[in-house]
C-alpha cells in the first residue's frame, strides 16, 4: 500500500450531505417566498440542476450564470413570477447555514489530522466557507481551495495547480484526490497525474472508462488506505 502525506477532499456529496443541505435551503427559501407544492419544484430543480452543473464541468456555463439560470429555467417550467437572480442569492444564504454531514465524516478527518489535508471543491466561496465554518470540519483544512475563487473547476487542472502551488507540493505521489463524482473529482486527479479515491456509498456500477486508483462505499474505508 502506497504511502500518501497530502489528501485533498471533495466536500459536496463526500464529506457534507449535499442532498439534506440541498433540500433544507430550497424549503426555507420556498417558504421565505410563500410558495406551496414545494415537492414538484425541487424534483424540476434537481433534473435541472444536474444537466447545469454537468455544463459546469465541461466549460459551458459560468458558476456566476450558473446560479441565477437554475432558478431562471425552473421558474418558466411552473409559470412563476420571480426573480431569479434574488431567489439565488436568498436560497444560497440558506444553503450556507447548512451543515449535514456524511456519515463518518467527522471521524474519518478527525483520524486523519496527521496528514495535510485540503478541500477542493467546485462551488460557491461564501456558502461552503460559511457551511466549513459552522461545522465540525472547521479547522481541519490546511487550506479549502474553491472553483469561484480560483476561476477553475474540476475536472480542469487548474484548480489542481492553485492547490499546488498553496500548499507548495512537489511529489504528486504522496498526493490523493477523494471524491465522488467520477467526471468531476477522480477523473480530474487523473488527468493531473494523482493517484484517486471515489467514494462510491450507494455502490453505483462504475460503466464508464474513468478508472480510480481505490474504491470505497463507506468513508472510513479510507482509513484503510491512506494509515
């Protein structure tokens, strides 16, 4: 078993309950608008949301447009008449307030806080600093690098060069990317030349060429490899 100093984390999905966050902050901002009904909207904004941030990846919408334009698509889907730029800016302060964990999470960075550990995530600045900050994972990060601030996402290779170069890094062996998107996290670690995890919980059968380097379904797997 490989020897590795530095492990970069995923948060949305790997390490945060995306999907609790996701559906707290869509029903406090429905609610803050007095809208009812809210279960066929957040199905409409799930579908809608995925073929987006899919985009993201693949350089064909911004994070900044990407915000507003879910919003601006699930509101001429159900004929309503609101803002979507406000709507976004109102349901991303609730996102940040959110902080559900995966479950093993907080041990798994707790066991590991003798390695260098970096997040690197393709989201929001406020709202995953705000959702680090309130929660058990605050402290843990060496650093927490983040598509908006950086102007790269993953799977491009420049967010892997501004990890990089903060934490000084010159043995890409010694490097591990977790993650659990497998066109966002591990195929982005293999383009940059890094050995990759994907944390697969729901056991999804891998059908596409993307090959990581280990697999696991539950997080403390990881403890395995990297102790």
């Amino acid at each position: 078993m490989k020897s590795y100093d530095i492990i970069f984390f995923d948060l949305d999905d790997t390490l945060f309950d995306f999907r609790s966050a996701q559906q707290a902050a869509f029903s406090k901002v429905f609610e803050q608008y007095k809208l009812k009904d809210i279960e066929q909207y957040e199905k409409s904004y799930r579908s809608i949301s995925k073929v987006l941030w899919r985009d993201l990846e693949n350089g064909l919408i911004s994070l900044s447009k990407l915000g507003s334009e879910r919003f601006r698509r699930l509101f001429v889907e159900h004929e309503l008449e609101l803002d979507d730029v406000t709507f976004n800016q109102d349901y991303l302060k609730f996102l940040g307030e959110q902080t559900h964990l995966v479950q093993g999470a907080e041990k798994v960075i707790k066991e590991l806080s003798h390695k260098r550990l970096a997040a690197i995530t393709n989201g929001f600045t406020d709202v995953q600093i705000s959702r680090i900050n309130k929660s058990p994972l605050v402290g843990r990060f060496e650093h927490i690098i983040i598509s908006e601030a950086t102007g790269f996402q993953k799977p491009q290779a420049g967010i892997f060069d501004v990890a990089f170069e903060k934490m000084k890094i010159t043995n890409k062996a010694k490097v591990l990317m977790v993650g659990d998107s497998l066109t966002s996290d591990i195929q982005g670690g293999l383009n940059y030349g890094i050995d990759t995890c994907w944390f697969n919980p729901n056991a999804v059968e891998n059908l596409s060429s993307i090959k990581p380097t280990y697999e696991v379904n539950h997080l403390e797997g990881l403890l395995d490899i990297v102790k």
